[in-house]
C-alpha cells in the first residue's frame, strides 16, 4: 500500500475545522455535514469527493468572514502587514568581509547543530523528554542527546524519533544529516543565487519543482506542492485545500534572507514574505517574516531583547502571533524556565505541535532566557517540547549570527564535520565553508567593505 500522508481530504478536513476555529470561524455548518456523511456512506471513493467538496465549503465560511470591507487584523498582503506594522528602518551599517563570515559562518552552522540536537525528540511530547533526559542524567541539556544510560522502560515509553535516531544521537553523528529545517536554507541559496534579490514567489515555485522531492515536504508545503501540479499560482497554492496553512513550515525557511540582508530586518521580511506566501497565509506567513527579521538583527545587536523587538516591528501587532510573541517574552521574566513554559503549554497548547504559534513563543522564551549563551539557548529550545529540531534549528541559528562562530564552540561544530545532506538535487554531502562563502557572495555590496568587497 502506498502511504502518502497529509493529502486525503478526510483527514485535511479535520484540521480544518481546528483551523477556522482558530481564524474566528465557526466550522459546525460544516462539520455537522461531515458528521451525517461519515455515518452514512460506506463508499471511501464517495467520502472522499465529498470531503473534497467540504473543504471547499469552509473555504466560502472563511471568505465570507471577510466579505464585510473591514481592515483584517491578520492580513496577508504585505502592503498591508507593514502598514499596521512600526517596522524597523535598516541600520545602515556596512560590514567587512570578515565580520560577515563570522556571523554567518556562526548562522549556518547554530542552525546545523541546534536541529541536529532537536531531531532525537521531534514528535516526543514535553514529559517524554524529561523523562529521557532526567533518567539518563541529560538534564539539562548540555550536548547533544544520547540514548546510552535511558532506561529501557523509559525508551519503550517514549521511544526516539523513529528516523532520526539513526543518525542524530551522539554516538550515531556522522555530519549534519538530511533534515527539511536545512533543505529549505539550501533550497533559498539556490534561489538567492539564481534568481537574485528581487525574487519572486514563481522563481520559489519553480525551485521547488526542480530540485526538492515532493515527499521531503510536509504539511502546508506538501499541498501547496500538489496545488503547483494541479497549475495553480500562488497565492492560491496556499489557499486552497490547506488546513496547514498557519503551520510552521515557513518559519523554517526564513534565515538565509535574514542572512543577506545584515541589519535591513524590514528588508529581510520582504524576502520572507515572497516566500512564504507559496504555502501560507497570516500568522504561517507572519512567523517567517519576524525569524528573518530578528536574524538580521543579530549582526547589529547582541541583547536578544532587541532582536526579538525587530521580530514583532515587521508583523501586524494585532495579530496573534504578535500577542503570542509579547506574552512569551513576559514570562520569560520568571526565573524558573521550566515554570515559563509550562506557562506556555497552558497558554498555547491547544495548538497542533507543528503550528507557527506555540513553536515562535520556545524560541522567544528561549532566546530571552538564555541570557547570550548559545549552548543554553539550544538546550532550553529542545527541553521546551513541541518542534524540537525546528526550535533548536531557529534559536540556533539566531544566536549563531548575533555571536558569530566563536560563540558556539567545537563541542557543537565538531561533529558536524563541515558536512550537510540533503535530498535536493545537487547539494547532497555540501560543505558547511562552501555554504557559508556561497552566502556571503549574496550579500549586496551595500551592506559589505574591506577585502573581498565588489
């Protein structure tokens, strides 16, 4: 049997229904038909067109909310985002060679190691991480996670990731190993280097199609990419069909636009913007707008605070992702992390575990609470739960670039071995040193002085 998940309509009219409750709709005009159908029809080829033709009816309860003419809280438009925004004008910095290559030398490879500690976890809920890490003498988290010393009813409890643990468990660490959370980083290279600065949401498309296999996608990026086969255009390609559409696909996909544009965070989520709109909508768009933001803060500031502050400047603060983000930061006031968290999870976690929201609230938290120390940055983005690789890949990252390599030091850069795969056509086994080169030459050179600068 061939298992392709995240496309059947009946399960994608689930989330759905969990989707419009969260934009303020009600689904249950909707749900009650589904409810009648699932209880009446035997036929699974019949169930599925009409879950197919359900979807399509929320679709007119979400555009109906909307047919009213009143400005939106949470626009998708980006004229419309920054006019609601207090969005933060660039620098106006200049940087030389080395200080760039420093901090995005300190990107990339935050980014690697930060994953790489999460994918152990990813999917194990926050108690089942503790229980592994505290059992086994890991708690907190100091260096990448191993099973040796996990009891063994810890593990029949709450078993690794079931893939991930081949390669991503200290005794198993080869290289940074094939991980969407940096496919999609190369995937942007590709299309900086390609396409230039003034991309657009077709030149990311067109990427797609060429070089990422469909099913090294998920959620919202998966029915977008079946949406792109189908021949719609973005933003349709996020539009139709896609209960993911908030989810946290895109805020992975933000930092290399907050790489190439040091200190612009307005211009960094622009970048972000005309990429995440291939697969997202609202706060999916908002979370890779303000992680390319704070990205491209780091270079000009070292108070994680600032960073988080140029996040929310390019976001509609109306929004709840913007509420989500402030609330965070506050109880990231408390000295106890774990407390702050559990904050969060009472907060929050009525969200799916992949959603933007409940993800961007652990990397403001962990950010904040780190006080500038990556390796407790990492540590606290894993322990918090929910995306572990996605989080630790983010906060990694952003810590990455505000410390620059030094920061990170060779416990966590060590074993990636300057080493990356991937599952995108020609970048299978990069160096880490090239990737980072590759990067700077994308840089414009109104940001770059000193040697090397065009």
């Amino acid at each position: 049997m061939i298992r392709i998940t995240w496309l059947k309509p009946e399960e994608r009219l689930e989330f759905e229904f969990q989707q419009l409750l969260e934009e303020g709709v009600d689904p249950n005009p909707v749900r009650s038909q589904w409810d009648r159908l699932r209880r009446g029809v035997d036929d699974p080829a019949r169930l599925r067109t009409q879950a197919e033709r359900l979807l399509d009816e929320c679709r007119a309860l979400l555009e109906a909310q909307g047919a009213g003419g009143r400005p939106q809280p949470e626009p998708s438009d980006l004229t419309d985002i920054f006019a609601a925004a207090a969005v933060h004008a660039s620098s106006g910095r200049t940087f030389s060679d080395e200080f760039l290559t420093d901090r995005i030398g300190g990107g990339w490879i935050g980014r690697a190691a930060g994953c790489l500690l999460g994918k152990p976890m990813e999917s194990v809920p926050r108690d089942g991480i503790r229980a592994i890490l505290q059992s086994s003498g890991q708690w907190p988290l100091s260096d990448y996670i191993t099973a040796d010393g996990v009891p063994e009813k810890v593990r029949e409890t709450h078993p690794f990731n079931r893939t991930a643990r081949l390669h991503s468990l200290r005794e198993t660490i080869a290289c940074m190993p094939e991980d969407d959370d940096i496919n999609y980083t190369l995937l942007a290279l590709y299309i900086r280097e390609t396409a230039g600065g003034d991309f657009t949401t077709d030149d990311v498309a067109t990427a797609w199609l060429r070089l990422l296999p469909a099913l090294r996608t998920y959620t919202a990026e998966r029915v977008a990419y079946q949406n792109l086969l189908a021949l719609l255009t973005p933003p349709e390609t996020a539009l139709f069909r896609n209960p993911y559409r908030e989810w946290i696909g895109a805020q992975i996909r933000a930092d290399l636009w907050g790489w190439v544009e040091p200190g612009n965070p307005r211009r960094a989520a622009e970048l972000a913007w005309q990429d995440a709109r291939l697969s997202h909508v609202k706060n999916g768009i908002y979370g890779e707008m303000a992680i390319a933001a704070m990205i491209a803060a780091a270079f000009v500031t070292e108070d994680p605070q600032d960073v988080v502050a140029a996040g929310l400047s390019v976001i509609s603060p109306a929004s709840r992702l913007a509420e989500a983000i402030r609330f965070s930061r506050d109880v990231a006031a408390m000295d106890d992390y774990e407390q702050a968290v559990d904050r969060l999870y009472e907060r929050y976690g009525h969200y799916h575990w992949v959603h933007t929201i409940p993800n961007a609230t652990i990397v403001v938290l962990a950010l904040l609470c780190a006080r500038g120390d990556y390796e407790k940055a990492i540590g606290y983005a894993v322990m918090g739960g929910w995306d572990t690789d996605c989080n630790g890949a983010t906060v990694g990252s952003i810590m990455g670039t505000m410390l620059g390599r030094r920061g990170i030091g060779e416990k966590w850069s060590g074993p990636l071995r300057d080493r990356v795969r991937s599952s995108l056509a020609g970048f299978d086994n990069s160096s880490i040193e090239d990737l980072i080169r590759r990067t700077l030459t994308c840089v414009p050179p109104r940001y770059r002085r000193g040697p090397g600068a065009s």
